[in-house]
C-alpha cells in the first residue's frame, strides 16, 4: 500500500506555482517507485488535474512507469553495431537466466529487463547497462555472471 500521505507532501510542495505536471509525476515516481493507478489517481484528486490527462502523461514519456518494477534495471542495447557484435546472443541469454521476456520483471522483483538504445559505447559492443552502471565487450557467459553477481550482493544485503 503506497504512502499517499507522500503524494500530498510532493503536490503541496509545488501548489504554490505553475510548476508542469511533468515534475510532479517525476517526484511521485521518485518517491513511490512506480506510476500505480491508485497513485495517479491520489495526484488527480490532490492536484484537481483530470485524471485522464495525467494517465496521458504518465504514458506518454518513457521515463515513467505505471508497472512496478525490479530493484535492478537491465538494459540490453540492440542497436546495430551491438546487433552485429552479439547483443542478439547476450539477451537471449539473460531472458533464459531471468526467465522473463523484455518488458518484464522476475518474480521476486529484483530484476526488470529492457531493450535500450544505443549508449554511445559501441566500440566495445555489446553492451548492457545495470542501474547505472555500464558492462562492454560482454559474452552471454559475462552477463549472465553480473547479473548472479548482482543477485548475490542483493541476498546478501537482506
Ligand atoms: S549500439 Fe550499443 S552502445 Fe552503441
């Protein structure tokens, strides 16, 4: 259950000005991880904003999500030159690891896969980028040894 009591602090922080609903669902998801329906309607009744223009919203950019998702963010580039260098390869393996397709989360939530654009690092292709941090010249084997390492420092943390 979402701390709504959060959303009334992030909306009353901006009732003051002309501040875009773009920063207020950037803020909301911040704090609540995800873009809920229960959490876009609390932001429509606290801001008076028609909750299908904030669905809108909420949909249209891809830096929010309405799905909840993993601790951990894996996203595979499959632009050409990480294509031409395996990347093809590299994702097949992690889905078969994670055992989800792109676009999912495993079900003990602690890894969403996504397909990425290219991250500008070609020249050591194919790349895979977790969280923030960035993995190049990578073979099935290696991404599949971050992703368990990852793992690792995760039920070691619990
Ligand atoms: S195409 Fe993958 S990093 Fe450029």
């Amino acid at each position: 259950m979402p701390d709504m009591k959060k959303i009334d602090e992030i909306v009353a922080q901006y009732s003051e000005t002309q501040t875009p609903l773009i920063y207020i669902l950037k803020d909301v998801q911040k704090e609540m991880g995800h873009l809920s329906e229960q959490v876009l309607t609390e932001v429509a009744r606290k801001t008076a904003i028609p909750l299908s223009q904030i669905y809108g919203v909420a949909t249209f950019y891809s830096l929010f999500t309405i799905k909840e998702k993993g601790k951990h963010i894996v996203r595979c580039c499959n632009n050409a030159p990480c294509y031409v260098n395996g990347s093809k390869e590299v994702l097949e393996k992690v889905k078969d690891y994670l055992g989800v397709e792109t676009g999912e989360t495993t079900l003990d939530k602690t890894f969403t896969l996504e397909f990425t654009s290219c991250l500008g690092l070609c020249a050591v292709a194919p790349v895979m980028m977790v969280d923030d941090q960035v993995y190049g010249n990578l073979t099935p084997e290696k991404a599949v040894a971050i992703l368990k390492d990852y793992k690792m420092k995760g039920s070691a943390n619990a």
